[in-house]
C-alpha cells in the first residue's frame, strides 16, 4: 500500500542512508519508473523477434532494440492465475498455493512486488483485463489502484467477462497523466486469448481442402476445437492460425501505444514484457487450448526486458523464469531482493550471467517439469487413469510420458524422447526434491465469493 507522509519521510531518510535514492534532500525523485506488461495466451513462436512471421509482434520486439531479449523463457505455470501470482511474488506455484481453481488465493503473509514497491515510495496502479485476475485473490495486494473493471462479454459464455486492449491502454495512459513519478505499473492485456476475434480484424476462410477439426461440446481442445473457441465458419487449423495472429498483431498496437505514451511523459521508464503461459496448436493433440499440460507449447513464452537507459540490444539464451521478474524490477529501482523471493534478477548483459546452472520450475495440478541448464524433464505427478474426468475444461486428463529435450542456442528444441531410465534418474531425483521443498509453508486465503459469482465459476470449471 501507498505510505502515508510520515511513512514516507522515514523511507526518504533510509534511502538517503544507503544512498539508494538521490533525490529525497531535494525534493526530487530520481529512482526510475517501472511498467510491467503481461500478456495473456502468447507463444514466443508467434513473434517476428522469436522466429515468427516478420510483420507481427514488431511493436513488443521493439522493446528488446534497446534491451534485452531472453530465447528460453518459462512460465511458473500454464493457467493465468497460479502464473500470475509466481511473477508478482517471486515464488513458484506449490509455494505460494494458488491455483487455477477461484476458491485459492495468496496468503496474506505473502508480500507482492507492488507492495515492496509501494511501501518505498512508488506510487503503483495495476489495470487488468482477465476476469481469474479480479481482486479478492490477493493479486491486488500493494496497488492503490487496481482497476480490474470488466466491459464485454465473451461471444461463447456470456457468463464470463473481459476487456479490450484498446480499453485498458486508455485506462492505463490516463492514470500516468495524472501520476507522479517513480511510479510501478502493470498492465495485464488478455489478448490473444480466445475467442480469436479482434475488432476490425479481416473476415478469414478455411483454405481450400483443409482438414477440417470437429467442433467440441467441452473446452478441452483435444481433438478438436474447444467449445469457447468456435468462430462462425471456420473449422481448419490454418483459419484458427491466422485469428490468433490476428489477436496479436491488435494487442501489439497497444503495447505500442502504451510504451510510447509512457516515454513521452519523462524519464523513459523500465519495461519488462512477458506473458502467463501460451497456447497449444496441434501439440500433443490438443487444439487452441492451454492449461492442460507443462507442454513447450503450454510454458515457453516471450521475455523482453528494456532498461530505463538505452543499452546495445543483447540476447540471452540461458534460461530464466517467470519468478525472475520481481527481483530484476526491484533492482532496478534499487531495493533490496527479499530473501523469500525464489527467483533471481535477470541477467542484461554477457558478463551478469553466473556460471552455474538453475533449475526452474513448472506447475500443473497434474504434471510438472523442470528446466536444468539446457535440459528440459516433464512428467505426470502420479499416474493417470485413462479417461479421468478434467474438471476445469469437461473433458478428460490424459496421461502424458516422461519427456526429454534439449534446449538449441538457436531458440529451437529437440523433439522430446524417453531416455534409459538411468539417464533419467538424476533429473527425476531433482523433480522429486524441488517438488517437496516448494511446498507451501502458510495457508491462502479464501477468496469470498457472491452465489452467483459462484454459479458462473462452476460452470466454467474454476470451482472445485
């Protein structure tokens, strides 16, 4: 929360103290902005900077002209909420207890960036798009601001609200206008995510003698469309390709919309550009879905980190997490990492990155996977009976195999293989321990919800 003025004046006497901030004895602030952009549903793939077609995404790959460009990025988890809640408190999904189930949330002894941020003077908003993100799971925690109003309905449950991107950069722009500076923002954009419809996108067609993908009854997207995702007409994976590069050419005009607008206000601020977790396109058999799996597909998404002061643009292939962002964003404001924090600060230079390798960490409530140097390890937490019922998307679990990859330097991963069980055994010995120490050690809270708040999050899956 925002200090009030004598919490403030201690702060400004701490920061004099360890000569962190210079501007306290004369009335001015010279500690950097801070903006924190996440995207919802977008696969690094997708993006010209990443491997994509060279026209979309140039708005976010600007970012890394003049920063930093991370190849092998890795959600703490494939569903918004428990990922969310791993960027903004630096911690991974069995620590801090939430899940994509609405009936979790963070505990209270759990501290967010923005309340780290806030508590030293920054002024701190948040404007989100996605309805999991409503306040009352603790995401709000540490924002005077947190603007989570939801203005449209989604064309395939009507039950379930959304924003627009245009709405929530206009939203975002008019509170820096009235801001003061240092100021943390984030801005949570819940396009890509479907339906894939972007206003005034172009009418698209299934190509001609494309296969065709059967419509499903559930939203599981195995074998076929899922439910939520059906646009009128189209049924051929081509189509459904280009509507989401549709979603993202549109969020990508947004983003550079609000980066432009932000550096025109002063000082240019830090940027830091992610996303919760992407999509699935055919892996696996499972068709414009996510949250099913810790799949490449499901975790592996874009992070571009641009500095406050222009730098050589530099890409890193060593890989990072999801529970890096907090304490690269406290360190550029010059604070303290809490010991708690379970990520590191991102390295935004050659000579940053250590030696040593890192394990990282994705979680599913049924599967997990970690990433040890260039070596990716996923597997079923226990085994799953064929045909278990998904609670979340109406259709079944499958069980999935131990799978192996190698990440390439040049952003592309092996296929994934099952090796010899012995070769297995150290990576599954250090799955094991990483699981057991991340549990969580405080209880979360219970989120308080209206009856009929209620009914509509058990008809879309999110009560247990």
């Amino acid at each position: 929360m925002i200090a009030n003025s004598m919490g403030r004046s201690l702060i400004c006497v701490a920061f004099l103290a360890i000569s962190v901030s210079l501007g306290c004895s004369s009335g001015r602030d010279d500690r950097p902005d801070l903006l924190l952009i996440t995207i919802d549903t977008l696969r690094p793939d997708r993006l010209a900077c990443y491997g994509g077609p060279p026209e979309i995404g140039t708005g976010i790959c600007a970012l890394a002209n003049q920063g930093t460009r991370f190849v092998w990025s890795f959600s703490p988890a494939p569903a918004t909420a428990p990922s969310i809640a791993s960027i903004l408190t630096s911690s991974w999904p069995s620590s801090h207890g939430v899940t994509q189930f609405a009936t979790t949330a963070l505990s209270e002894q759990t501290r967010t960036l923005a309340e780290y941020l806030g508590d030293a003077g920054y002024e701190t908003a948040a404007f989100v798009a996605n309805p999991v993100l409503r306040r009352g799971r603790g995401f709000e925690e540490g924002f005077a601001i947190y603007d989570d109003r939801m203005t449209r309905r989604e064309p395939n449950r009507a039950e379930l609200q959304e924003r627009e991107a245009g709405e929530v950069t206009d939203a975002a722009l008019a509170w820096l206008r009235v801001t003061r500076s240092p100021w943390f923002l984030w801005v949570h954009y819940q396009d890509p995510h479907g339906p894939y419809e972007p206003p005034h996108a172009s009418r698209r067609r299934d190509p001609p003698d494309a296969p065709l993908l059967p419509l499903l009854k559930d939203h599981s997207g195995y074998q076929g469309i899922p439910a939520y995702q059906a646009l009128p007409g189209l049924r051929s994976l081509q189509a459904y390709e280009l509507c989401y590069q549709d979603e993202i050419r549109h969020v990508d005009l947004h983003v550079a919309r609000l980066v432009a607008g932000a550096d025109a206000l002063g000082p240019r601020p830090w940027v830091v550009l992610t996303a919760d977790h992407a999509e699935a396109f055919g892996e696996d058999g499972y068709y414009f879905a996510h949250g099913h799996s810790v799949g490449m597909d499901q975790i592996r998404v874009p992070l571009l980190v641009r500095p406050a002061e222009p730098g050589p643009a530099w890409v890193s292939t060593r890989p990072v997490s999801g529970v890096d962002v907090a304490p690269t964003l406290l360190r550029a404001a010059g604070l303290p990492i809490p010991e708690t924090f379970q990520g590191e600060p991102l390295p935004l230079r050659a000579e940053e990155e250590p030696e040593r390798p890192r394990t990282l960490v994705a979680e599913h409530r049924a599967r997990a996977a970690i990433v040890v140097g260039s070596t990716y390890y996923a597997r079923d937490r226990s085994p799953i009976a064929p045909g278990t019922p998904d609670e979340i998307t109406g259709g079944v679990l499958l069980p999935l195999p131990p799978r192996v990859a190698k990440l390439g330097s040049d952003g592309r991963p092996s296929e994934y293989w099952t090796e010899p069980k012995e070769s297995t055994a150290r990576l599954e010995s250090l799955l094991t321990r990483v699981l057991q120490s991340n549990e969580e050690s405080e209880p979360h809270r219970t989120p308080q919800l209206t009856e009929s708040e209620r009914e509509a999050l058990r008809a879309l899956g999110y009560l247990e």
